[in-house]
C-alpha cells in the first residue's frame, strides 16, 4: 500500500501545468480499455504523467486511488501489448477546509509511465492491434 504524500506546494504546481505530450489530467478512470490508450500512448512517445482525480477545470475531485490503481493495473495487463510493467506511482493528499470547519481528505493518483524501448499496442476485445501516440494533448491512433 502507497502511503499519501502531503505536498501542497507541488500539487498547486501541478494544477497549474498543461496537459500535453507528457501529462494528461483525468477526473476519474471509467474504463480500463481507454486508459490503456494513453498509457500505450506515452510508453510509445517520450512517457508521461497521468494526474487522476482532477477535472478538466484543475479542481481536485479527489479519487480512491486503490480503485484506481486497480484500474490502470487492469489497462496495462489486458490491453497493452505487450503488457506494461514500467508504472510508478504516486499518491498525493489535499487537505480542504469546508463552510463549517470541516476538514475534508482528498487523494490525487499519480501515474508515471516511462518510456519504452519496444513498440506498445492497444490491443482490443476483437484481439485486433493499434498504436499509439501523444501529438500535444492528444492521445491518437497510427495508421
């Protein structure tokens, strides 16, 4: 078990980055297949940070990172041929003060993917095989 890290002047400026060829914010992983995209993607491109539990608007949404562990695990093994093993990851904690003094925990995922020196796939429920790549923001199949 990853155990938080509270580091409040690193997130404010990680909130503040963009999104780009090397991070990419997600609120939340709804789909292991999809996530696996991106992962394929930077493990192809020069690697990169996905940030779970932050909405497009920078806000911290705040995540169980377990389950979103479980996730990304999910994604490297399944559909990423071959697998990807290379994944570091980070777990951030926000501390928010709410209307009533109430202290309020929330958890932000860092996922570090590196930079592999094989070839990735995205492999999909039909067994077919797709790479991918970052342009900017964008994660995008190869022809």
């Amino acid at each position: 078990m990853l155990l938080p890290k509270k580091n409040e002047e690193f997130l404010k400026t990680l909130l503040k980055s963009k999104e780009g060829i090397s991070m990419d914010f997600k609120q939340s992983i709804t789909s292991a297949q999809k996530i696996a995209k991106t992962l394929v993607a930077f493990s192809n491109s020069e690697g990169g940070t996905l940030v779970i539990g932050v909405s497009d608007k920078r806000l911290i949404i705040g995540i169980d990172p377990e389950e979103e562990i479980f996730m990304v695990e999910k994604a490297a093994r399944e559909f990423c041929d071959p697998p990807i093993h290379s994944l570091q990851y980070e777990i951030l904690e926000n501390i928010e003060i709410d209307q009533n003094k109430i202290e309020i925990e929330k958890m932000v995922l860092l996922v570090h993917v590196k930079k592999s020196s094989q070839l990735h796939f995205f492999k999909n429920q039909n067994g077919e095989k797709v790479i991918y790549l970052r342009n900017g923001d964008q994660t995008l199949p190869q022809s």
